[in-house]
C-alpha cells in the first residue's frame, strides 16, 4: 500500500498527499486529518528507505537525553517518538548516562557518524566544544525543558510558573515558605533550577515575605532528594518550620510528603506542599501542582525540527502553558 492509493481514494495529488504525511504547515489541517485517517484505514506504512532515497535525507531525528529514567524525559520521549512516526521519521535515541557517562562519544562521534537529519536536545546545555561539533553538522535543533543560548526551546516559563505556584501558597495565607530545588544531579539543563528558584525569590519578596537561606535545600530533582531536604526541614522545633514547602518538581514534592509522614506531621494540616510537573503519582495522592504537558512539548519540538527540514521555517516557539492544579496537599496554614 502506497501514496498512490491514498491518492486515489482521496482525490489528491501524490505530492498533497506526501505533504501532508508529513504535517507540513503548507497542508490544511483539515486535509492532514483526512488524509492521515485514509492512510491508517488503508494500512499504510511510511518506508523511511525509500523516503531517504527520494529526498537524500536520513528520515531520522536524533533525541539526545542527561539519563533515561526520569519521568519529564519519558514523557517527553514519547510525544517526539508519536510525532515523528506520523511523518515517517524514524527516532535515534542518544543517551548520556547522566555526569558519569561519555559525552565525548555522542557529541564528537557517533552524533557524526550516525546519519540523522535534526537533533532535538532535552534539558542540556552544551559547552563550546560540543556547539561547534554540532553546527559543522547544520542540522535543524530545537532544545527541550530549559533555554540554551543560540538554540530554539520549547518549555514552560520556569519564573512564571514558581510565581504561580508562590502566589496560591500566599493566596491562602502562608508566610513561611520554604523551598526545595537544587541542581539535578543526572545532568538537566542548569538554566531550569536557577530559573525556578528565581521566580520563587522574586514572587516572596512580591508578596513582601522575607526569603529564608536555611529554608533554601537542595532537593536534587529526585524523590530521594525531597526525602532528604524534607527530613532536614522537619527535624527543626515545630515553631521554627514552615508552614508550606513550595518543590521545583514533583518527584521532590512526593518525597517531602513522605518525610513529613516520617516526622509525624500531617499534610496540609502541619504544613503544604506543592511542587511543579503534573507527575501521575501526583494526582493519585493528590499532590497540588502547577502542571505542564511534556508530551505535548515533545510533540511541539518534533514539528518544529521537521518543519525546518521541509520548508526551512525556524522561527520562535511560544512558551508551553502551565496551569495551577489545587488537590488536597495544600490549605491554610496551621493556627
């Protein structure tokens, strides 16, 4: 089963049909849709070979990730993974191992070697070296989940989203806000820590609350690491704790409850937690969040790459949404 036949039942042409298998933006959406729902109704698949052969081109993107076991990454993973595959693309998946691993043999060898034609990068920042490595290639790169200097990204507006998250806290009257961040220890974009951690100050001192330094804790963007800033946190008398913990992810945010389990306190009655992500374990434990679409980012930086590809269009992407989402780890603060 070809494009012929896709043309033929919908009364395209070869090259309408081709276009708009591939989601370019030149194709009505409309068209796209139609022609999609033929082509999975007919059984239709893409051949990457012979694409390449037609185009000179790979009909592969490169997706390079800090570690593969994190939840942001998978999510992300998986709408770059959905959207290539409907424009016949295939994916080649670069993983660095996080700060132990190789990153000479991915930016300086196999990245050459292996025949991709865009590179779509989440959560790093890369040094001199590894950006004139990769621009000796002039392939289309989008990067995911924090800004890198020279390269297009899509991600949330990480100071907008902790002032989202410091304006609910204050909303219900907390003034004694503690914050766990701290750099991500498998190697995520520096630019996302720092960012969040600056829209926390900037929202505190908005709100005309003093920011405390021994409140500030390196949470390691990991559930261990909430475990631990929390255990740090709680440990204290009770009239020199918080009254809310405000975690740059979910995953810190999870274990911070369960240090404050492990402390006897109860949450929210003792104190609130929120964190940022919209993780699934949030939701079955109720986790208040400020909730972001990783899929659909991946989706957005695919289009993006692809895009540039076929029509040469590089121009900037609005920032992700990011919306508030009240459970029933947060509440007023303790008498």
């Amino acid at each position: 089963m070809g494009i012929q036949e896709i043309a033929t039942v919908t009364g395209l042409s070869k090259s309408t049909v081709s276009r708009a298998l591939r989601g370019m933006s030149s194709v009505a959406d409309t068209t796209i849709d139609q022609v999609r729902r033929v082509a999975d109704e007919l059984g239709y698949v893409p051949s990457s070979a012979a694409a390449g052969l037609a185009t000179g081109r790979q009909r592969a993107v490169g997706v390079v990730v800090p570690v593969i076991d994190r939840w942001f990454y998978v999510q992300a993973l998986g709408g770059v993974d959905a959207e290539l595959r409907r424009a016949g693309y295939d994916l080649v998946l670069y993983n660095l191992g996080g700060p132990g691993g190789d990153r000479d043999r991915a930016f300086r060898r196999s990245m050459l070697r292996h025949r991709v034609d865009a590179l779509v990068l989440l959560s790093l920042v890369l040094d001199e070296t590894e950006r004139a490595e990769l621009e000796l290639t002039r392939h289309p790169m989008v990067v995911i989940g924090g800004p890198a200097p020279g390269l297009r990204n899509v991600g949330v507006d990480d100071v907008v989203v902790a002032a989202i998250a410091v304006d609910h806290l204050c909303g219900l009257g907390h003034r004694e806000v503690a914050y766990v961040g701290g750099q991500d220890e498998a190697g995520m974009n520096v630019a996302v820590p720092w960012l969040r951690r600056d829209g926390f100050v900037d929202a505190m001192v908005a709100h005309g609350l003093a920011v405390r330094e021994d409140w500030i804790l390196d949470g390691r963007f990991s559930f261990a690491g909430g475990v631990d800033a929390g255990a740090a946190l709680f440990a204290t008398a009770p009239a020199s704790r918080p009254t809310a913990v405000f975690c740059a992810s979910d995953e810190m945010a999870l274990g911070v409850m369960l240090a404050a389990r492990r402390a006897g306190l109860s949450v929210p009655g003792d104190v609130s937690v929120l964190g940022i992500d919209g993780h699934e374990y949030g939701e079955v434990v109720g986790l208040t969040t400020v909730a972001q679409d990783p899929v659909a980012q991946g989706r957005t930086a695919a289009r993006a790459v692809l895009a540039e590809l076929d029509e040469g269009v590089a121009g900037p992407l609005p920032a992700a949404p990011a919306h508030l989402v009240v459970r029933s780890t947060t509440g007023v603060p303790r008498a």
